[in-house]
C-alpha cells in the first residue's frame, strides 16, 4: 500500500496513525535481535516502517535483506531509503530491482551524506547528483509502482541553511514525482508549524510527515540534536538537565514532552507521525502509551486475517492458509515463497504446489545447542516434557521446538483443558478454541472488516504415544462430528476422512462479500507439516548430546509417537475434543529417561524390544483398516 494512501486512509477516519525508522545494525547479533524488535514492535500497530540506507558495501545489501525480512516475514509495509551517495545507475538499478522484487512499494528518495572521508558531498560517476535526479529516474522506470518519499526540512540541513532556497528544492523535488514529505527530527513545533505554511504556500499540497526522535536517554538526546543542529526548547533543558544522570527519569519525563510536541503536532492538522526508534523500543513505547496510541485488549491492531499476512510480491492477495503453521509464520513463508500464485478465496489443488525443502531460512531449530538446553532444560522424562509445555501453556516459556512465540489470548479460554492434557502426557503441538458467530471487531477472536461475524471449528494437534494411540482412534471413530489425520515419523498415515478436500476451520461473514474461509485443514500439507515438526523434534534431541538420556527420550518420542490432529465439525461444541482423552495417561509417564537409555543399550547390543520397524514409505490406513499406498 502506498504511504500517500494511508495517510488519506487516516484523514479521512480521523484515526491518527504512526511509523518507525529503523537502521541497519553493524553486527550479525545486533541484525538478529533488530528482527526480534522488530517483530514485537509490530504489535505496536505502526502503519508501516522504513529502513535507512548505508551506501556501499554490506550495509547497502543489509538494507535491501532487511526489506526482504520485513515484507515477507513479518507483514510490515516497508519504505526503503534510498540515496545517491556512492552509487552509480547501476547500482541504483540493482536496488530498485530488489526492492521491487521484495514486494516494496515505498521509496525514500535522498542525496544522501558525504561518506566520512570526504568534507563535501560529489556525484559518482554515472550517479545522481541531486535527490530530484533520483526521483525522476524512479519514475520513469517504475511508473507508479512506488510512492516516492523526499526529504523536508524545517530547521535547514547541513550544507544549506537557506530555507528558501531549500523550499525551492523540494518543490522541484515533488514535482519531479515525490508523493508525500518525511522532516528531520525537531522538537520545535511553532518552527514547524510556520515552516507547514511556508510549504502549502509554494503549492506543495503532498502529505506532510513529521519526524520525532523519543527520548531514550540524555547523553544520546543531547548527541542527536546537537548532530542534526536541532532547535532545542529551553524549558526541555530546564526539565531534563536536573536529572540527566537518571535514565529511567529521564524517559518519564521525556515521554511526556514528547507527547507534548505530537499533540501541538496534530492540532496543526497532521494525521501521521513518523518516529525515529533508533531501534530501540522502550522510550518509543513510552510515547504511544503517552498518547493512548497503543493497542489494548479492549481495542486490539486490526487485522484483515486470522494469520499475519505477508506483504512479498504476489502474496497482498493471499486469503488461505492450512492451520498446521498457525505458530510458525515464517517457517510457512520461507517453504511457499517459490510458488508462481498463492490461494484466493479457496484452497484448490493441494497438489499442485510444492512445499520448500527443510533447509531453507527459519525453518530448523533456532538458536544454539547450549541456548537450547538452557531454555528447555534436560527433560529426564516424558514428565519433564510435559511440564515443558505446561510452563509454555502457563506463559513461563516464551517458546516451544513447535511455536516460535507465546500462545495469544485467543487460547485463555481452552489453557486449563490444554494443561491437563499436557499433565497427563498428551503433547499439545497446536491448538484453537470453537467460535460461535462473534462480531468480527471481538477484542479475542475478530478479524476482518466491521459489521461481520466469525466462526472457528475446535481444533488440537498433539504428539500421542503408540499404546494410547488405539484407543484414541476408536473414541474418534464413534463420534461423527470428528474428523482426523495421523502420521508418524517414518510415513504411517491415518485419516478417516471421506476425500482429500480442504475443511476449513475458521471462516467469517462480511457484508457484501461472499465467506471467507482462511484457514484450512487437508491431506497434503499435512504431510509436508509433518516432516517439519518431527525435524524440529529431532534438532531439539540433537542439541543433547549422543546417547545422553534427554537425547534418547526426545528421539524416542520422535520415532515412536503419532502426530495426529483432529477437528470438530460441529463448531457448537466447544468441550468434545478435550472430553476425547478424558482418563488417558501415558504409559511410563514417569519413568526416568536412564532405563530408557539402558533398554537402547541392550538393543545395540544385539537384544531387541520386538518392535517392528517401519518403512521409510508413507502407508495411508483408512478407519476400516485397510492400507494402502500414498
């Protein structure tokens, strides 16, 4: 979407609306945990983000990755900088290129700084010498793909403190195609709002976008204004000078003077505030709570699907996704991207695309050996793993090998049922509660556009032990309104369902549109989730090492155990799915993975358990129990 677009969208509500500025970090770990931030901070509800551009080398390439990350991954509209610094039309070109193949269709057009060896700011050979030379170079290749940001500024910049002339400078610049206007930082809003009026006075009549930097500490505010010559009012200083040695004092105040600034801000009439984080979150936070911004159980981010969407090219219309990724997005992401379309309004031929390899990004196991074991311990028994995941389910975990995030409220109303499957053995992988028919804006359970309603059908998806895996089915197959899928690891496949069709699960009623069904339950990417969830399992065992107890026990459960998920067609029925495994216990629930570990000992030694191996090859097995080839 385009920012010109949003920044209508939030005139025309009357909804206020904000976006963050990131850079790119100098260090793999500081570009790791920029994403984790990232990610949280898309919780926030900023309308998009925007990345800045190092010219030259491997920042330059970290920037057109970080678009890739946030488009596709993590659903963020994006706006990439780009500037002329050391860059020919070639490189130019490249960048464009990537961008657009990111799914971007913002861009930010600078000159950009002089590089720190050079006094003066010179053209590149072949290169841009002013920002309007980008802009009409963007144009003219991309037409109106992109929405082409430039640059304001209110208190003069570096080289030019000449506000008219620079006011002549971005009237050329708009009109050689920049479609809204991001200022520097300032903290001056009389200044800019004078300097407002001098802008519609040339007939500039392009959205406005203030730029304001949160206070985070004084060492680094008094730094970033004294870089960016930025007016500073003096009862700031008399606030925050008397307690600058105390950061935690400092934000508070900060945040209020802060908030301060944004509401004159807005009574000038600007709906949009663009915020430079620094990619820090905290004082940014600060601000938004300041100003009663944030999202709330009460008034949660709206979305337009149950499921993160991603913003890479050709997905803006995707609308169907299998449930079975429902806590592991990117993972979905990264092993579809190759696909020539993505499902609209219906699932189709499930066979038709094929699921990515398990060796592509954000698919294995995160994360060290040794950070592994000191998130999840060393599980000495199936009692040790199941208290695992009731500290998950509990919110004592932050994640599972399974759920790359915690569980979200929607699960509140199904946690006890959750923990005491769990207490008994049952591993709960996945899982959503039955809806009703509640109003598409429920704090909980809404999505999609107002005045609709939606409904989910009880869903579980849990790791389920060979001696209790009979009767598990045989309670299924005597209630009609069940419906499952069974696997293990080495291919044995169940199902009593009549056809390989999609069932949904969660559907909604809108107004003037027919129903939308996006998330699904079927055969086939079941079977592609099923070699990626025993995977994830089986790197969680290898973070152990060989023949240790904990690593015998994960293995064990990964070789032996069902994966097996099962729905409730009756969506009336919110209790039946739990009421299945009622006085279920798993077998040596207690039993220390040490005589585990003996009995695998023995085995090697030539002794064996009388388990018959299974095939590497996928055996269907229909309710009547006849097998067959898949």
């Amino acid at each position: 979407m385009h920012i010109h677009e949003m920044i209508a969208d939030a005139d025309r509500t009357g909804h206020p609306s904000f976006s963050f500025e990131y850079f790119p970090p100098k260090t793999a770990q500081g570009v790791q945990n920029l994403y984790d931030r990232m990610e949280r901070m898309y919780d926030f509800g900023p309308k998009f983000i925007d990345i800045t551009w190092g010219a030259g080398g491997r920042i330059a390439e970290l920037t057109c990755d970080m678009v890739v990350q946030a488009q596709a991954f993590f659903g963020l509209e994006t706006c990439m900088h780009l500037t002329c610094t050391d860059m020919g039309e070639e490189k130019i070109n490249d960048a464009l290129r990537r961008a657009y193949k990111a799914g971007c269709t913002n861009i930010l057009a600078l000159r950009g700084d002089p590089p720190r060896e050079k006094e003066q700011w010179v053209a590149t050979d072949s290169g841009f010498r002013y920002a309007r030379d980008l802009v009409a170079h963007i144009r003219k290749t991309y037409g109106n793909h992109f929405d082409i940001g430039v640059a304001g500024y209110p208190e003069g910049c570096d080289d030019n403190k000449d506000e008219e002339l620079l006011l002549d400078h971005l009237k050329e610049k708009v009109d050689m195609g920049g479609s809204f206007i991001v200022t520097q930082m300032f903290y001056d809003a009389d200044n800019f709002v004078r300097w407002v009026g001098k802008v519609r006075e040339r007939g500039i009549t392009v959205p406005i976008i203030p730029g304001i930097m949160p206070i985070a500490t004084y060492a680094s505010f008094i730094r970033r204004a004294n870089h960016m010559n930025c007016k500073v009012p003096e009862e700031w200083m008399t606030a925050l000078e008397p307690i600058k040695n105390d950061d935690s004092a400092v934000r508070e105040v900060g945040k209020t003077l802060v908030a301060q600034l944004c509401r004159k801000i807005m009574a000038a009439g600007i709906v949009h505030l663009h915020f430079y984080t620094m990619n820090l979150a905290q004082a940014t936070r600060m601000v938004l709570e300041e100003l009663d911004w944030m999202p709330t159980t009460t008034r949660p981010r709206k979305q337009a699907l149950p499921w993160k969407q991603s913003l890479a090219l050709g997905r803006r219309e995707e609308d169907v996704r299998p449930i079975f990724w429902r806590n592991r997005n990117k993972s979905y992401i990264s092993r579809t991207q190759d696909w020539d379309e993505f499902p609209n309004g219906r699932w189709g031929d499930s066979r038709s695309p094929a699921f990515g390899e398990l060796d592509a990004y954000g698919i294995g196991l995160t994360g060290t050996n040794e950070s592994n074991r000191k998130r999840w311990g060393e599980p000495g028994s199936v009692k040790d793993i199941a208290s695992l995941f009731v500290r998950y389910i509990e919110g004592g975990l932050p994640s599972l090998p399974w759920s790359e995030a915690p569980l979200t409220s929607e699960s509140d109303s199904i946690k006890d049922d959750l923990i005491r499957l769990n207490q008994r053995g049952l591993l709960t992988i996945n899982s959503q509660p039955a809806v009703d028919g509640v109003k598409s804006t429920h704090p909980v359970f809404g999505w999609g556009p107002s005045n609709g309603y939606v409904y989910q059908k009880a869903y579980l998806e849990l790791l389920v032990s060979p001696e209790l895996f009979p009767e598990v089915i045989r309670r299924i197959d005597a209630n009609p309104d069940l419906s499952y899928y069974a696997v293990t690891q080495s291919g044995k496949f169940m199902t009593n369902t009549p056809s390989e069709g999609p069932n949904a699960v969660t559907w909604g009623v809108f107004p003037g549109k027919e129903i939308v069904q996006p998330t699904i339950v079927e055969s086939i990417s079941f079977l592609a989730w099923k070699d990626e969830a025993f995977r994830l399992g089986m790197d969680w065992a290898h973070c152990h090492d060989a023949n240790t107890p904990s690593r015998v026990l994960i293995e064990k459960i990964m070789n032996e155990w069902y994966l097996i998920n099962i729905v409730n067609n009756d969506f009336r029925q919110s209790r039946a799915i739990f009421e299945l495994f009622d006085d279920m216990t798993v077998k040596d629930f207690e039993v220390p993975a040490t005589v585990l570990l003996q009995d695998t000992r023995r085995q090697a030694h030539g002794h064996t358990n009388g388990i018959q191996k299974e095939s590497n090859g996928i055996t269907a097995v229909n309710g009547n129990g006849a097998a067959a080839a898949v």
